[in-house]
C-alpha cells in the first residue's frame, strides 16, 4: 500500500499536453524555469511518499476523536501536518508577497494531486485553507489580509468553508444562520452550521472558519447572504490567537470514508466562549454579497476536488497493479504451464487498462485546464487571456464532475480486481472505494456541475467554446489521419490499426457531443427540463471527449517525441496502449451518453407519469 | 429505512413476463395453484418486511463477535432466524419429501428476493444452507440425505460452502486442504479455509460445511479435489448433534460489508476438538468429483448471489426515493415559487429512473430465467425442456454477472441521491453501496461469468442459443413497431414516440450483440485473447440488451392489459415509463460495449505493451 508518485507521466503531461514551456514564458514567472519545477516536483515526491501517504491507512483506522468539544488528531498525524507547514507546500500557488512561492496553477496542480493521493483526508484541510486564502486575498479588506493571509499560508493556521446547514445543502438559499452588526462593526453570529471540515482539530494554533449567514434585514434569498470571517480564537493586537470566540464543536460524523478529516457540526452563538453571546465575525467584501463571493472562489474549489478524483484513482490503481501482479492465480487463457499473475487475464488487463486510462485521461484534462488559467491570469493579450479563461471555466465542471465519477468507478474496479481479499479492510483496497464516493457529492454535486456546465458555460455563449473545442479537436483527428497513414506506410500495421480506431471512436465522440447540443440549442427555449433531463450525461459525454482528445494529443507527442529519439521508449509504449485502450473502450461511451441526451423530451415526458415526484 | 416488498411489479413479472400460468400447469405443480403463489407472496412479504427488514441497519452497527473460536451474534438476529425456520421458508423450494413445499424455482426467487433485500447478511445464512441441500439431493448417498437434509430443509441446522484456501481463490486447482480415508470410510480433513460465509455462529444447534479437498493419492490440479461433508458436531445415531468436530473459527473477517454475516477463517484438524486429530468428514458421491459436483450447483448458487443484487438495488432505490420526495431543497428548474422536493428535479429523477430500471429490469430477466428453469424440469416435452435449460444456462451468467454491476451501480446512485447525507453513515444508504460491493467477486467474479457465458454457454453450441433469442427478440421489436404505429393512429403521439426509440434502441442493441457474436466467432480459433480481452463487455452488453428486451415485452403486455380494462391504470403507465427510460438511458450502453467487444484484437495487442503484465 505505498505510493509512488507517477512523475513521469506528470512530466509528459505538464511539458507535452499542458504547455507548461508556454506557462513559464508569461510575465510574471520569470524566476520559474523548467528546472526549478522539476525540483520542486522531486521534493513533493519525496514528502508525499515519506511523510503523507503512510498515513492513509492508519488515519483510516483511527479516526480522529471528539470529547467536550475538542477534536483529537493522531499524533503522527499532527507531525505530518507541521511536516507540510514547515516545507511551505501551503503556500506554493499563492503569491510571494504573502509569503508564498507564486508558482503557476498548473505545477501547484501537480504537487496537490500527489498529496491527495497520499492521503485524501490528509489533504482536506490544506485544500479547504487554500479557498480561505483566495477568498481572502480576492474579496477581503487589507486589514483580514494583513491578520490572517501570512499565517494560512505559513500553514500556521488553517481554514473552513462553512456553508451547509441541516435545510440548506445544494441550495444556499435555505441558508438561516445570523449575523448581526455590532457598534464597532464587527459581527455577532449565530446558528448551526454541518459537515465542516475541519471544522475543529488539534492541527494548528487557530482556525479561520469562513462562513455564510444573514443580516436581520437582507433579503430573502441567494441575494440575502453575506460572507465572514469568525476565527476560533480572536486575534490579539500582537497578531496571536487570544480570547476564544463562540464557534462549538457539537459532534463529529460518522462517515462512510475519509475518516480521517474531522466533519463537524459547528455551533455558533451557544454561549460557550469567552467573548460573552455569539460568535464573533467581521464581514468579507459587502453585506449581501456572499454568494457572489463563494462562486469567485468556486472554480477553484471545484478544480481542487476533481483532482482529488484524479489522486484516488492513480492511488487505487497503483495499488491494484501491484496486488495483480502478485497475485498467482489460474492459467492463461491461451495456455501455460501453470498458474500465472493475474496481471495476464485479459479481464484483470482490460480493468487495470480502465482504471489507468481514466486516471490519465483526467489529468490530462485538468492540467490543461490549469496551464489555461495560468494563460488567462497572465497572458499579456486580452483576446488570449479571454479565450483561456473561457476554456478553464468551461472545463472546471467537467474536471470536477468527470473526474470524481470516474473515481467511483475506478476505485470500485480497484476493489474488484482485489477478488475476495478487496472486500476485506485491511487490504485497504476498500478504503479508496470508500472515500472516493464523498467526491462527486461535496463541492457541488455532479448534478450543480451539470447545471453549470450548461447553463452558465455552455448556453450562456451559445455553445459557441463548445464549438471552438470541437473544431481543434478536428484538427487533432486529421493530424491522426496522417499518423495512421504514415505508420501504414511504415509497415507498422498494428500501430495504423490503432490510430485508426482511436481516431474514428474520436471523431465518433465528437458527432455525439455535436449532436447533443444541437439538441440542448434547440430545447433550452422552449423545454428546460428536457435539456437538463440529459444534463449530467451531457457533461460525463463532454469529459469522455476531453479525455479522448487528450489522450489523441498524447499519442501525437508520444510518435513525435519517438521519431526524435526523445524520451524513454517503454513509456511512451506505454502512453500510446493506454491512449488506445481509452480509444477503444471509454471513448464509444460518448455514443450512449449522447443518445440519452438526445431523448430529453421523450424522458421528461414519461418520468413525469413514473410516480416519481 | 423500511422496506416494502414490491408484490405489484413481482406479480406483474410472474405472470406477464414469466409465464407463471404456463409454470404451474407443469405436472409436479398440481397442488400449487396461482391463489396459493399469492397468499405465498403476501405471507412472506409480511413475514420479512416485519421480521428481517428492522434487523439491517442494526446488523451493520453491531457484527457478529468472535471469542476463542465461537461467534456470538445479537439476540434479535438469533430470534429472526429461528422465526424464519419455524415460518418453513427455508423449504420453499425444496421437495415436499425432505419437508420443503416443492414450489416452483420463480415463486421461491420471489421470496428470496425479497429476504435478501430486507436483510442481505441475514439471508446468506439460507442462502448457503440451499446450496448444502442442493448438493446432497444431487449427488449425495442416501444415508448423507437421511442425516442432514431434513434438518437442514428445517432450518434447525445450516450449510457452508468451504472453497476457498489463501492461495485458492478464482483458481480452485490450488486446493491444499486434505482429506485422509479412515478404516471405517470417512476421513480425516485438515488445512485451512477462508472467507467461510458463516462459517461459525449462534443461530442453530449445528453447521453442516461442504468442504473441497484433496486426497493423499489424488491427481494434482482440479481433477484431484473430492467433496466432504463436516458437520461442526457429528450426528449420533439418534440424528442429533454429538461430539464437537475439530473444525475451528479461528477468526472473523473485517469486511468492508455484510458486516451481520460472519466471515470465517476455519482451521481444519488443528485437535480442538473431541474427536481427536483432524476433522471427521464424509465423502459425497466419488472421490476426485469434487469440482464436477461443485458444478451442478453452481447455477443455482450463481443464480442466488444474481438475486442479491436485484434484492439490494431494490431496497437502494426505495430508501433514496422516499428521501428525494422527503427532502426539499432547490426551486424548480422550469421556476416554482419555493423551493420543491429534489424528486421534482430533472437529474434526480434521471438517477432514481436509472435505479428502478435497472432493478426492474434485473428482475424481468432473472424471473424469466427461473420460469425456464421450471419448464426444463418439468415440461413433458424433452425439446422443450432441452431449449428452457439452454436458455436458463444461458443466462444464469447473466444474471449473476449484470444484475450485481447493475446493484453497485444502483447503490452508488443510492448515496448520490442523498447527497451529503449520504455519506453519512447513520442515513443507511452507504450501507447498500458497502454491502453491494462484495455481490460482483463471490460466488464467480464478474470476469469469471464471463469466461463461463463465453467458454461454456455461447461458443460450446457455437452461438446457436445467443442466436435464437436474437430472433425472438426481433419478434418483440416486430410487435412494437405495430404498437408504435397503433398508437400514432390514435393520436397518441407521446406513446408513439417513446415506444418507436425503445424499439429503435432495442434494434440497435440487438445489432451490437449480432456484431459481438460475429466478432467472437471469428476470432475463437485463431485469438482466443481477442475474444477474452471483451468477455465481461460482452456479458454487460448481453445483459443490457436482454434486460431491455424484457422491457420492451412489459410495454405490449402493459397496453394489452391497458386495453383489456385490466391492471391498476397508474401501475401500467409507470411501468411503461421506466420501460422507455431504459430505452432511451439504459439500451444505448450496448452499442458501447459492443465496439468494446470488437476492439478486442487491437486491445489485446497493446495491452502487452502497457507495462501492465
């Protein structure tokens, strides 16, 4: 049950796929060379391998305890945590000046990936202090800045995201907990706020819950909401953690997974601190404008928890390759003298192939996603910067809904190639399937990613970045056209074959994305809720074609990079089987997919006589 | 979390779809008139949704526990199994002459069903002990019958199936355990066994294991293993349990599911017994026939876990329909005043639609395979017996193999539904994603159905059965083109619609299957890796297009009725709205499998280069 990291196809992807030299090239990483980064990526390796993920299991089995409101941690749990404060892995993607390293999206996307994968409920509360700080740093005054940016991004303290309450979970509305202003103009809140992640521990010396709430007079609604800070102890004039604030720890869950990271029902306002009646709290940005503010920050969170999908996944099937090529059990299909490794089953190969095919398809598309971002924020040219952020943003439902579904799936399939030893906890196989499953849930299920993806991404412009992503993937098929018919006549039939069919269920993909927009297009006036009876298949359609076009692109640089004599030859074998097996069995999915997309009126018709509702 | 038995749709199966009229008019079932299969069905719905379904949730949070080698479980789990005894419904399907009541195989699946969806842990314990009668009324001597079977047909005593060894798991030819003869004819076992579904209890006064092993003269591989009965207290003359076996739990699994169930490893001949070295055994019928006999129970076995997965989908669907009609959160998409219950929204109906018929479908071609099994039994007619027990073989893989992905798939939407909540563990719904996961590996891998649907039941008559369904299946497709057009002559234009892309999707997959089968056939000879690099495909895809078919039938035996003034109106549209859901969501997934399938060559090919074997 180690990890390795796969730098070598992070490597691939970064410098081939993503564009990582076009990312360094922009102004204001000119002290990241290609160098640096790959020191970087070495030095998260060995953190992540030594320090994280032998944590995984026994944070598993060891959940942290609650007693009067505390929550303890593992002792090797909080050494691993000051292990990771004093490497400044907090900081990486965060700016100089606040005492991070200022490095792109698209390397921090690497170094989070691999912490994720050592350990998804190790990486939980980093991930949660990165959306504080960026919420910090975009919406805050100077002054919550200049108190708590440089201790969350030393890592000395670390942040919540409170959002839920018992009547309001995916719709924000329902929101009830309160907030009201104080003559010094600080806040008073009270309520209950769930699944806080988090939400208490005994990790570091404070913690900065940011958290929704409402002002006696504001509006009902989503436009009634207002963003605060409310730290567990308030902060001394010398910047130091002081009297403790009314923010309770009433419970932890009992989860399926990650049990590991501490879920907390918070209670604000029960009297229970040192600050006399409700939680103190000083407002982010305006009254009102809370939501506004959490959907700045979104994309960035919802990117974040498609790359913890993406780190089970390589986590699951590493640890499925291994136990499979271990494993001695029955002979060979075509014949051998005794019993073989699994690993040769053709259907231990064809599970092994989809979970890693999966895994690299789904970095790929989120690494360029990143390497998009970073082009956005710091391209010099607007129409460039504007075209990538429209490709990041359409691709951040995608990245975060495809990726976690596709970690169900393939941490499901990691158990079964376990056989019967997966179904047993200590293989720690069933661990990965247990986890993986909070991931298209929380964050916005893949249902709010779906709505996203089509009705802010995809019908808001008209389809029209769809459009463009359609015809550059045309242009990669016709670039396979040439690479089939040049291994063709190379006499490398076996290859051309390959080509061939990656390139047909590829183009075959991208009729089906093509006609199931034609079919949202001529819907969304008329009948919504057929366009959105198809909305989550339309989106998993959408990441099966991203995937495939990625893995096409893969194939290209892998032929180009062997012609060249570049790179190590068994890899980029390797790269090519996986991108021909995603040719071969994920991307005719996008047929299946389309054609219920297509019947969106048909369905909406008939569920509605299904005694459903 | 209750559980209600779903008489209406299994009345609706029995008779519309499986023929149970034509059942019961075999001679055999004289006595068994359809009056009587339903006060059968309404008892037993009584019995367990009263009895088994309260002890589920109370079984995961409290297992079985194990003390120097005896399992103790909780006293409402020892009341409910001697309350199913005393009920006789352990003999439901068993022969009047041993104490059963001698139904037909489709009556008992009913009930089965309906046990394992209220309490999965609970019936594995009748599930095996089945299998133990099925086993000694086949192949064993009489005085073994005599002995054992009508406690067990009783339930005062339950069976186990001991196969599986550490090193012998898929792979039963590394067998170790070993059988010695003794003077007096039995023998004397020793080794180990584990993952011995309960293997060791409180629940009756003894446990009878069926035990593989080998003798000391026996060929090597699987033509060496003879099968043994090891009864945990051997039998005194007066047919009573006597001295204690050396038969030993020597510990309980911790398993990721099924945590009710107790999971043992046993130690055979490890003298802790009264009978001094090794455990006392009896062989059942020929020495080195062990696997063969392993065999003839095997459909039934396989056919048992295949129902599981109906079971546990079931019980998925009901807990996440009652709480998305329950839960309210979000307005309606096509705009509502308030927030509406998430029934009401596009995805989640997609999701619940997804779950219901998927089980639906599950069970139509489980029920009709049970049908057929009857009528191989029981038909007078020897053709027509030879054709229903092609047929019943046929899809025993089948259903073993897709209606367990099909409860994985259900139960995973299950948590999805509940959102957060579902990730908590008290909700329930994460118990059926846990217990769910291990239905696809015991009893046969999915990938080992495969080989069987492949090896054994589709190339063995060189696809003649595969095809014959074919066409009876263009004969459904036939009958709704008329309905199709009947439906458009009346004005209908809705039902008209939906049945015209059930049965163009119904076509299409019939196609895909057609292409398979042709794809298989031709590589069989000369690349038997091709064909096995797609077996589990094919079996999804066989799956998918057989549940369809069944499916396809509800809606013309729907309408018929409709016509004919029969039926409860609201049942039949609902019936016919998830027909057409899975028509439009469900069908489609055969033409992916499909190009799966015939991609077979080329994957193979690349899989050797994929660094995997």
């Amino acid at each position: 049950m180690t990890y390795t990291v796969p730098l070598a196809d992070i490597r691939f992807v970064l410098k081939s796929l993503a564009g990582l030299d076009q990312v360094l090239a922009q102004p204001g990483f000119e002290d990241v060379s290609p160098d640096l980064v790959d020191a970087i990526l070495e030095e998260n390796a060995r953190f992540v391998e030594g320090v994280v993920a032998p944590l995984n299991r026994a944070g598993d089995m060891h959940p942290p305890t609650w007693r009067d409101g505390a929550v303890t941690t593992s002792a090797a749990h909080v050494e691993a945590f000051k292990a990771y404060a004093a490497g400044g892995w907090q900081g990486l993607q965060h700016p100089a000046q606040w005492g991070g390293q200022g490095l792109p999206k698209v390397v921090a996307a690497c170094a989070n990936e691999n912490i994720n994968a050592a350990s998804l409920a190790f990486s939980l509360c980093p991930l949660l202090t990165d959306g504080v700080i960026e919420a910090l740093l975009t919406v805050g005054s100077e002054q919550l800045r200049q108190t708590y940016v440089p201790k969350l991004v030393s890592g000395a303290w670390t942040g919540t995201m409170n959002l839920t309450e018992p009547q309001a979970g995916s719709d924000l509305a329902l929101v009830r907990t309160r907030a009201v202003r104080q003559d010094d103009g600080s806040y008073r809140l009270s309520g209950q706020k769930i699944f806080i992640t988090y939400g208490e521990h005994d990790l570091a010396e404070n913690i900065i819950h940011l958290v929704l709430a409402r002002t006696p007079d504001a509006p009902a609604g989503v436009k009634g909401i207002s963003l605060f800070v409310v730290p567990k102890f308030l902060v001394t004039a010398q910047g130091e953690p002081g009297a403790r604030n009314d923010v309770w720890c009433a419970s932890l869950e009992h989860k399926l997974g990650i049990h590991a990271s501490p879920t907390a029902v918070l209670l604000y306002g029960s009297g229970k601190g040192e600050v006399g009646e409700g939680a103190v709290g000083y407002l982010v940005g305006e009254e009102n404008r809370g939501l506004e503010y959490m959907f700045i920050m979104m994309n960035a969170a919802r990117y974040a928890v498609g790359q913890q999908g993406i780190a089970v996944s390589e986590r699951a099937y590493q640890q499925a390759l291994a136990y499979a090529r271990e494993r001695v059990q029955g002979r060979a299909i075509e014949g051998s003298a005794g019993p073989v490794a699994i690993a040769h089953h053709p259907d231990v190969q064809r599970m092994l192939l989809t979970m890693r095919a999966l895994t690299e398809a789904t970095r790929a598309v989120a690494y360029a996603a990143a390497a998009a971002r970073d082009l956005a924020v710091h391209h010099p040219d607007a129409d460039t910067r504007a075209r990538n952020q429209a490709f990041y943003e359409f691709l951040v439902p995608v990245v975060k809904g495809f990726s976690t579904e596709c970690a169900v799936e393939v941490a499901s399939l990691g158990v079964q190639v376990h056989g019967g030893m997966g179904y047993i906890e200590e293989t720690g196989a069933a661990q990965h399937y247990r986890d993986a499953r909070i991931l298209p849930i929380y964050e916005g299920t893949t249902a709010i990613q779906a709505n996203d993806l089509i009705g802010r991404k995809l019908l808001r412009d008209g389809g029209a970045t769809a459009q463009a992503m359609l015809e550059a993937m045309g242009g990669t098929a016709a670039e396979l056209d040439a690479e089939a018919a040049a291994a063709q006549a190379a006499g490398q039939q076996e290859d051309a074959a390959a080509i061939g069919l990656l390139r047909d269920n590829l183009r075959r993909a991208m009729h089906a994305q093509a006609e199931a927009l034609g079919f949202m297009r001529n819907q969304a006036a008329g009948n919504v809720r057929a366009v959105f009876a198809g909305s989550v298949p339309f989106l998993m359609l959408t990441g099966v074609l991203h995937g495939g076009w990625q893995m096409a692109r893969a194939v290209l640089a892998c032929r180009k990079m062997a012609r060249a004599g570049e790179g190590d030859a068994a890899f980029l074998q390797a790269k090519q089987a996986t991108a021909f097996f995603y040719g071969a069995h994920i991307l005719p999915r996008a047929g299946a997919l389309g054609a219920a997309v297509r019947a969106g009126d048909i369905v909406d018709t008939w569920a509605a006589r299904a005694n459903i509702t």
